[in-house]
C-alpha cells in the first residue's frame, strides 16, 4: 500500500469509500435456498451464514481456502506486572504455534484450516501506553499495512488471531476509550491476572486512557496511542478483506477490539465480518454488543490464538455444504407443502 501526505490518509480514505455486498449474488442465494429440500428457515443461523458468504463473495456459497491470521506483538505496559506471564512467553509461543503444538493447530488440522502466523517485530514493545503512545503513526500505519498483506495469496474466508503477554490490558483500554463507563468493566484476568496483579491491570487502563484523554475523539489515534501491533495488523487484515470481499470470521476479546477501532471509524466498516465466538472474558459479550453483532459460539473459551474463531470457521463450512450441496425439491423428487 502507497502511503501518501499523513500516514492515516490512506486508511482514512479507504474506511470512507468501502464496497457493499454484492446484491445479485445475495438474490441467487435466497432464491435457491427457497428450492432446498427443507422447510423455509429450519437451519436457522446455517441460512443466515450462506447468504452472508454469497453477498460478501459475490458468488454462491462456498469455502475452499479458510485461513486463520495469527498476528503476536509484545506490549511495554507489561512492565507494571499487569500480567503473572513475562513477555518471553510471546516468542514462545510463536514458536508452539510453528512447531504444530498449540490448540490452535489442533482445531486447524481438524477443519482442514489453513495458518499463517505473523511476528510483528517482538523483541521490541510497543511503548508504554500509561505514560506515551504505543506506536507512532507511521509505525502504526505501516503495522496496518502490514496486516493488510496477510490476505496474499489468497482466502476466501480469515479468521483473525492474535497472541501477545499483556494484550488484553490493551484491549480492556481501547474499549475504555471508545465507550466510557467503569474500568473494571473491561478489564478481565486475561492469561489469570487476580489478586494485586488485577488490581495493577485495572489502575494501568485508567491511567492510560486519561494520560491520551484529549486525543480519544478519533479512532486511528486511539489505536495508536492504545493499541499494539498486532491490534493494527488485524485493523489491517480486516480492512484488506472488506476491499477484496472476503469474509472474516473474527476471534475473541482483543481481536474485537482491533475490530472496534474500524467501526468507530465507518459505522458499515464490519457488515462483511462475523464474531466467531464470546470469549469467557468478562468484557467480551460488552464489546460484541457495542458492535451489534451475535456470536457463532459460546464455549467459555477465553485462549486466543484465533482458536474461537477456527471452531467457527466449522460451522461457515457446514452452512455453504448446506447450500451448495443439498437438493432441491424438484431434482430430489420431493412434494413441496403446496403439493
């Protein structure tokens, strides 16, 4: 992506001017789920996803190349032990992830996912965001950007990921930003912060949303000053699937944050977006709700890596195996209710 003039320019242009479903691909779709081999409506939420998948696609519904994104960035706030785990354990777990040994790759291999995971520059945290910005905003621009390119080589459904030691404090503080109400309300234990390690977590959101208090009027900002790199990476990833029409199946808690900046930016900014599952963070089900959307999942799940919305990406495939491969009434010889 060409950056031009300011960093956001170009980000600011694309969230004001993005492309809509594709209308004759939703029409064919509804018509032909009317001639399936099942009463109007019996697969529920299965018929809801097949036309989701037709109007973002523009074709009938169909996944054949699923791939979950997992995007890990490192945070300088973990310096207030905000969290029981060091920031070591990122690497880590980049490292599980490659060598097939996390849930993630489990869920992957059973649905026949595709994965890719992105290392967004982990031996340098972003900056403390209780006393500066967490990134620049050529820094954060070119991380977006970056996200951008996970869509390469080609996908017709993402799931988006995340891993990072202290992202969840962040999450808790950009959803702080954008709606207000107590701290305590976003923030959660994330990787098992309790006790005075909770406490610390809770004092470090509200300190850093009132350190960046005068410059929360504008979403890009907020993601900046709050956000982290894999935050911006997935803002990214997300914006760079609206363009190319390709559904995305969003994960937990701060993967929704990262997808909350965007809808505070364009109000439409999420219509070709599903969340995949709600988290057993105690701010997830909030957050889904400031976005207007309905879960796939409730599994009291709260891990990350993408894992909620893989098991979703399940239930996508099932809901266009429905559509594409079922009969219809005439070809299976089926009456219909009118005889």
């Amino acid at each position: 992506m060409t950056v031009t003039g300011l960093p956001f320019d170009d980000f600011r242009a694309l969230l004001r001017d993005l492309p809509g479903p594709n209308t004759a691909a939703l029409i064919a779709a509804r018509e032909r789920d009317k001639q399936l081999t099942k009463p109007a409506g019996s697969l529920g939420r299965l018929e809801e996803i097949a036309m989701w998948l037709a109007a973002w696609t523009g074709r009938p519904p169909a996944v054949t190349r699923p791939l979950v994104a997992i995007f890990a960035g490192n945070h300088g706030v973990t310096k207030h032990g905000i969290t029981p785990y060091p920031s070591s354990v990122t690497q880590q777990m980049v490292e599980n992830f490659a060598a097939g040994g996390a849930a993630i790759n489990q869920i992957c291999a059973t649905y026949d996912l595709g994965l890719k995971i992105f290392d967004l520059a982990l031996d340098y945290p972003t900056g403390d965001i209780t006393c500066e910005a967490a990134l620049s905003e050529r820094d954060c621009a070119a991380t977006m950007a970056f996200g951008m390119e996970a869509i390469a080589g080609g996908t017709d459904l993402l799931c988006i990921g995340e891993m990072g030691i202290g992202n969840t404090t962040i999450a808790a503080a950009i959803n702080l930003a954008l709606y207000g109400g107590p701290a305590e309300e976003w923030v959660g234990p994330g990787t098992g912060s309790e006790g005075d390690v909770l406490l610390r977590k809770v004092e470090a959101v509200k300190t850093a949303v009132a350190f960046h208090k005068e410059h929360l009027d504008d979403p890009l900002e907020i993601l900046r000053r709050l956000g982290g790199r894999e935050i911006a990476a997935m803002a990214g990833a997300i914006l760079a699937c609206r363009v190319e029409k390709i559904p995305v199946l969003i994960d937990g808690y701060v993967a929704t944050a990262a997808a909350a900046i965007l809808k505070a930016a364009n109000p439409s900014a999420l219509d070709h977006c599903l969340i995949g599952h709600v988290s057993g963070e105690p701010g997830h089900l909030k957050a889904i709700e400031k976005l207007g959307k309905t879960p796939l999942l409730a599994l009291g799940m709260r891990l990350g890596e993408g894992t909620g919305a893989a098991l979703a990406a399940g239930i996508v495939k099932a809901a266009a195996a429905c559509h594409s491969g079922m009969a219809t009434f005439e070809t299976a010889g089926v009456s219909t209710k009118d005889g």
